[in-house]
C-alpha cells in the first residue's frame, strides 16, 4: 500500500474524525499519522476544536415562538383547485348552466321576422312609395279633394230624383 | 412507534394539522439554534425560523418525499440565513465585538439550558463565558458557507450527502470546506486549543 501524502489528508481527516472512513481507509490514514507528526498534531489539534465547539450552550426558542408559528400558519389562504374556480358552489354552477342553456335556445330559436323571398321581393319593389309615405299621407292639396263617391249614397239620389 | 419525518410530512400533506404541530415540536430547537449561530441575532433567527416553518406548510401540497426531510427543512433554513447574513452585512460589521455583555444584546440572549449546575462559582462561570464568547467570535468571523457547513456538521450532526445537497456542492468540496473551516477555527482558537490538547 501506497503511504498517503499529507495533501491527501485534507479530505479525509474529518471523516477519520467522525469514523465515517473505511476500514481499508482508516488505516491508510492510520498509518500516515504514525509518520506524520504535523499531520498527528493536526488531527489533536482538530478534536480539539470539535470539543470547543461541543462547549457553545444552546438556546431555548421563545415561549412566543409556536404561538406565532401557528398564528402565522393560521393566517394562510386556504389552497382551492383549480376546479373550485370553476364551480365555486353547487347553486351558482346550477345557474350557470340555466343560463347557458337559455341562450342556446334563444340562439336557436327561429327569427319572427322572417320574411319570404316573394314578399321580400315585393317590398323592394314599393321601396320608393313606402319611402314617401309621410309626404303623401300629410300632402295638403289632396286634403282639398272631393271625397270619393261611392255606390250607395248614388242609388240614394237616384231615388230621390225619380220620386220627383 | 414514533412518525418518520416524512410519513408526517405525507400526514401534513393529506390535512393533518396535527402532524405539522408535531414537525414544529421537534425541529424548532435545531433550527432556532442553527440560524441563531448562522445570524448572531436571537430575534432574526425566530422570524426566520417561523419563515421556515411558514415555507414548509406553504409547500406541502407539493411535497414528494424525494430527500430526506431534514435535508430539504435546513436547506430552506441555510438559504435563509445566507440571504440574510448577506443582506445585514454591513449592519453586523458595526457591532463591536468589544462591545460590553450586558450591552452586547445577542450574547445576552444566549441562555444555557444547565449553567447553574456547571459553574459552581462565579469565577468559573465567567471564565467559561468569556470561552464561549471567544468560541462564538470564531465561528462568526467563518466564511458564511463555512460557519453553515461546520453548523450542520458539528450540531446537526447531518452526513456529507445531505450537507452537500443543502450547500448545493460536491461531496468532495464540502470536505475541502469544513477542513478550511476547521484550520480557520484552529488558528483562531489557538490559546484554546493549546490548553484542550494538553488535557
């Protein structure tokens, strides 16, 4: 087995530490130390440092501190699908759909305006006569005219005359 | 039989309330204690805790349990810190580091959970203070990402793998940084470490 440099240590020395090597490793590095007095110095110098760090007291959280987790928690929107957009509630699905439903059958429905191509026809036809209706319906001159004669009221007179 | 992390995760995730109160329960020292010596700041490192806890909630209808928990719960939480050593740079660089212990609100904050019963005298007592003040210095003087990788190492006691997924790095980086992190400490902890080796 190759002796491992110091160089090597740098990414094994903690491992070794916290017996986390190999057993093939850990020796390999076991061995190293036994020649190495900077490395050995280094390792005590090293667990040293760990059992400083063991030395920091902990702190305690706030007695505050799950009341404001779960105020905070509280306060959050409640999550909805993207299906609860869609149909918030039963009853304003239902009216939607009515609504929906009425205007298919407006849509469908069949025009009361529609009118067939002959009468169509027809009304092109009289366009100009129906576009003056107001002119003659209120032309004064034939407000002045006699009013029409019609067959009965000749008969009258003609009565009346033979009677004479 | 006491919940895996996840399976209580899954139970969040399903609508257990009860299951998150048990996640608060059991990870709301680590994490204080982790940003708290991430952000030298007991009050920033509660908000950030509750932020972690808030970010967890938020993400559980998402959650698939593809890392462990651990894994993902303090990479929000070093993400966090980072971002907020970052931020408050400037700020931390006014505070002196002479500056007196009563005045000193973030070493005041810091509370043994035994104290009584190891410091005997008052003489020992300060002297294991005026330790522990020098140890926390050192690591607050650490590179943010080596203080986070020694923290997660040494109190989280969190394997390699998960480190690295945490710090976002190779397995082989993040030795690199704990073995520079440790020579830092070393050399800034030198009178300690003398009088440690001889023991």
């Amino acid at each position: 087995m190759d002796v491992m440099s110091c160089g090597r240590m740098e990414n094994r020395i903690l491992s070794y530490m916290d017996g986390r090597l190999k057993d093939s490793e850990r020796l390999e590095v076991e061995k190293h130390l036994a020649t190495c007095a900077a490395c050995d110095l280094r390792v005590n110098e090293f667990r040293a440092v760990s059992s400083l760090l063991d030395e920091l007291p902990q702190i305690a959280p706030s007695p505050a501190f799950d009341v404001r987790v779960r105020a905070r928690v509280a306060a959050e929107p409640v999550k909805q699908s993207w299906w609860a957009w869609i149909a918030p509630s039963p009853r304003v699905a239902m009216a939607g759909a009515l609504l929906a439903l009425c205007i298919v059958w407006v849509g469908l429905r069949p025009s009361g305006y529609a009118v067939n191509p002959a009468t169509e026809a027809e009304i092109n036809q009289n366009l100009p006569v129906l576009e003056n209706y107001d002119v003659l319906t209120n032309f004064e001159p034939l407000t002045d005219l006699p009013a029409p004669v019609t067959d009965e009221p000749q008969d009258d007179a003609n009565q009346a005359n033979q009677q004479m | 039989m006491a919940r895996s992390d996840v399976q209580l995760m899954l139970d969040v995730k399903a609508g257990d309330e009860q299951s998150f109160e048990l996640l608060l329960h059991r990870y709301r020292s680590p994490l204080v204690n982790f940003l708290y010596r991430m952000v030298r700041n007991r009050e920033q490192a509660e908000d950030l805790a509750q932020e972690v806890f808030l970010r967890v909630y938020r993400a559980r209808a998402e959650y698939v349990p593809s890392a462990k928990f651990t894994t993902w719960l303090f990479r929000i939480a070093t993400n966090l810190a980072l971002n907020s050593v970052r931020d408050t740079r400037h700020q931390r660089m006014e505070i002196s580091l002479d500056a007196p212990l009563a005045a000193d609100s973030e070493d005041g904050d810091e509370r043994p959970l035994d104290v009584a019963d190891q410091h005997p005298d008052i003489e020992q007592h300060l002297v294991a203070q005026a330790r522990s003040k020098m140890i926390r210095h050192a690591i607050e003087k650490l590179p943010e990402k080596q203080r986070a990788a020694v923290l997660l190492h040494k109190y989280q006691e969190l394997d390699y793998g998960e480190i690295s997924k945490i710090l976002e790095c190779s397995e082989s980086a993040l030795k690199s940084l704990l073995f520079r992190a440790y020579e830092a400490l070393r050399v800034e902890l030198a009178p300690l470490v003398a009088q440690q080796a001889k023991q």
